[in-house]
C-alpha cells in the first residue's frame, strides 16, 4: 500500500490557497501539481511553492497516471463537469461544496464514482470541527433532550459572489450541519430571498425548513450585515446551546434552563397567570474543542478514505442528501417562498 496520496490541486484562489498548505503538510499526500487559469493565482503559487509546477490544462492532469487524486477548489457551476472528468479518468475526487448545482447532476457523480470505485469527497468542512462532532453527540446522549428548534446564523460584509447566489454559497454548511446533528429528516424547505446588491442574484435568504420529527430549523444568510457571524443555537427540551462557527473564535455554551409546564391554579381561565414562568438556571462553556482545526481533520480523514479503501464522513451518499435539500431549496425560491416537500 503507498504511505502517499499524489494529489493534483485544481484552483488557486480564496479556498484553493487555503485547502494547499493542508495537503502539503501533510505525511500522507504528495502534491504533485496546481492547476489554474489565472496567471496571477499561478504566480503567486510559483513563488509561494517553486518546488510545485503549475498549469493551465486539466487535461495534463487527467491524463497523468501518476495522479491519484484531484482537489476541485473552484467555482461551483464547474463541480459537475469537472468532477465528472476526473472520476472518469479513474481519480479520487475532493470537491469544494456543493457537489453540484442540481440533483441529477449530483446523483451522475455519486453513479460514476461507485462504478469506477474511487472516493467522492465534498469540502463540508464544519462535519470535522471537533465542536460540532461533540454537540452531535450531546444529542444522542440525550442531553439536551428533545430537540426543537435549530437557529443558524451566517452573516458577513465580505466576500459577495458574482457567480453564485447566497444560498448556494452559504446553505451547505448549515444544511450539512442540519443532517450531521439530527437523525430526523428535512422534510419540506421554505427559502425567501431578496436582492439588493445585484439584480440576479439574492444577497440575503431565510430559510424555515420542517424536520420529520417536529423539529423546525431557520437558516439565515445575508452578505449585507455589520457583523462577521456564524452561529448555531439548538434548543432542545432540557437544555440549550449556542455554537460559535467562526473558526478563529468557536466555542459551545451550554445552558440550563426551566419552564413551568403546568401553572395553572384554578378551573377557570381567568384564574390562570398571564405568563408561564421560565428562568435561565446556569451556563458554562464546553472546554477543549479548539485544539484541532477542521480543515486539517477533513484532509486526514479524505487522504484516509483513500489510503484504506473506506467511505469518509462527508462521503458523496451524505453530500447528494445535502444537494436533494439545497436543490429544494432553491425551487422555493424561485417560488417566491412557497413550501417545498424535500
């Protein structure tokens, strides 16, 4: 069995410099050659890694044997078609999320990787951060008990995309996260969307979206906001908590909190209090889940899945069920918000 993974990078813009530096670190890949079309990102990789040939043609890469593995870090229209000819080719294949633009697509990939036995690995990065993983298992244990209601927040003033509306952009990371966490499934998708800063495209969107086990989830996503935020609060029927995503400041924190269920003191309505006492009881924060970046778990986990022949975590059967409820999505979009069944 070969102790490294030859990999070839395809994108070296925003993510692909990001994703890079991962692969080369690490003891079980080689980085054997990045590809992109852009003279300023392939001299900037030039000077940054000189020891690392770059090139304009992906076709170079598909048809050298010597690559096992091509890391897709680029615009999400090209995923299908691109993915598609490296599969074909007989290459593993990391894809920077979504999988695809549209299910058929996503199912196509999913079919072909199978066929060919190589490993379909979508960039859901958030399923390796150890703070997720731990409120994962917070619910199985049923610490928090029941859960009801899930709140994601990803706002920022930053990176506006001209390709790809805010919704596609930002919804894979929540929906990803949605899946990881609950065993229920997303039932039906209602998503408003509002353009102010492009005609095509919409900037901020509101999600509702129904779990099958009477759960509710609101996603909200806005690239017009003062504040840079990522957040996650799961209210369950014992306890809450607040996840913060921004991968330079996470953290969970955990609150106990009571509700009256019964306070009713008489037969009569009028007799009943006009409120229901609720009080926060206490809260601490989870220690010990900043040690490890995500990134870096994803990289290990993909070069692993190849190394010995097993299905990682963000594998192509979780990341198509991603696309069903992305893809849903949108048609509710385009639907003025109208209720979508997933």
């Amino acid at each position: 069995m070969k102790s490294k993974v030859s990999i070839a990078l395809v994108g070296a813009g925003y993510w692909g410099k990001k994703l890079l530096p991962k692969f080369v670190r690490s003891n079980n890949s080689l980085v054997r050659i990045i590809c992109d079309i852009h003279p300023t990102h392939r001299a900037e990789m030039n000077q940054t890694y000189p020891d690392i040939p770059t090139t304009t043609s992906f076709d170079e890469i598909l048809s050298d044997p010597g690559i096992a593995a091509v890391v897709l870090a680029t615009p999400p229209a090209t995923h299908f078609s691109l993915a598609r000819r490296a599969i074909e080719a007989g290459k593993h294949a990391w894809i920077e999320k979504p999988l695809a633009l549209c299910v058929e697509e996503g199912q196509e990939l999913v079919g072909l990787s199978r066929s060919k036995g190589t490993v379909l690995f979508v960039d859901h990065t958030f399923l390796y951060d150890p703070a997720i993983r731990k409120i994962r298992e917070l619910i199985v244990r049923g610490e928090l008990g029941n859960v009801r209601h899930i709140y994601s927040q990803r706002l920022n003033l930053g990176r506006i995309k001209r390709d790809s509306n805010v919704w596609w952009n930002s919804a894979p990371h929540d929906i990803s996260i949605l899946l990881y966490l609950l065993s229920s499934v997303p039932e039906t998708i209602a998503v408003h969307g509002y353009r102010y800063l492009q005609p095509n495209l919409e900037d901020l969107s509101m999600a509702v979206v129904e779990m099958s086990d009477g759960a509710s989830a609101f996603i909200y996503h806005n690239w017009l906001f003062p504040e840079n935020t990522a957040k996650l609060t799961v209210v369950g029927s014992k306890k809450m908590l607040l996840y913060e995503g921004k991968f330079e400041k996470r953290a969970v924190t955990m609150y106990e909190y009571a509700v009256e269920e019964d306070c009713g003191h008489g037969d009569l309505v009028e007799e009943r209090p006009t409120t229901i006492p609720s009080k926060m009881i206490a809260e601490h924060t989870l220690p010990g889940l900043t040690d490890q970046e995500p990134l870096v778990l994803a990289v290990s986990d993909f070069l692993a899945s190849i190394l010995h022949r097993r299905a990682p975590v963000s594998d192509a059967a979780f990341s198509l069920r991603v696309l069903e409820t992305l893809a849903a999505g949108e048609k509710s979009l385009q639907r003025g918000g109208a209720k979508v069944r997933i």
